[in-house]
C-alpha cells in the first residue's frame, strides 16, 4: 500500500512544480500589450482547472484501486481462515469416522 502512496505523492509534486513552472513563464508580462494580459489569464486559469480536475480523477482512481486491492485482501484473508476452520473440523470429523470403522471391524 506504501507503494501507491508514493506513486500519489510524487503525481501531486510533479503537477505542483509543473503548474509553478508554466505560471512563471506564461504569465503575463510588461512585454506583452496589456490587451493580451485577460487573454492570457484566462487561458491560464482554464489550464489550471483542467489540471487539476484531470489530478483529481487520477487520484480518484488510484484511491479506488486502493481500496479495491484492500478489500480483496481482506476478503482472501477471510477466506482463507474459514478454510482453515472447515478443513480442521473435517479431518476431526473424518479422524473420528477412521477410529470408530476400525474399532467397529476389531469388534
């Protein structure tokens, strides 16, 4: 599970320094007439959500597929102990069976 966490950490900080690095070279500056300058903005801000909202959805997912693999982990985990359980009271069973034929035959 640790894993994941990482993969999840490192998406976040690869977005982060991505978004600081194209805020810093896209925005706007003197250089460009100030008539461009709400252009810009706009379609900074634009890139900014859908970013975030594709972060988002990746983290959606891979919580989801974490969650998915917990749960069938727990689920073998379960399944595995009721087998146990039934395959012990089968062989006591079974062992109680083979005791009372052979003590039937020497009868």
């Amino acid at each position: 599970m640790k894993t994941p966490e990482k993969q999840i950490k490192k998406q976040f900080q690869d977005t982060c320094g991505a978004k600081q690095a194209v805020q810093s070279s896209e925005e706007p500056s003197e250089v460009s007439p100030k008539s461009d300058h709400k252009a810009i903005l706009k379609s900074l801000k634009e890139e900014q959500t859908r970013k975030l909202a594709q972060l988002a959805e990746q983290y959606e997912q891979s919580i989801n597929q974490m969650m998915t693999s917990h749960s069938i982990e727990d689920k073998l985990v379960s399944l595995h102990k009721e087998w146990t359980e039934k395959s012990s009271i089968y062989l006591s069973v079974r062992s109680e069976n083979w005791r009372c034929l052979i003590q039937r035959v020497h009868d």
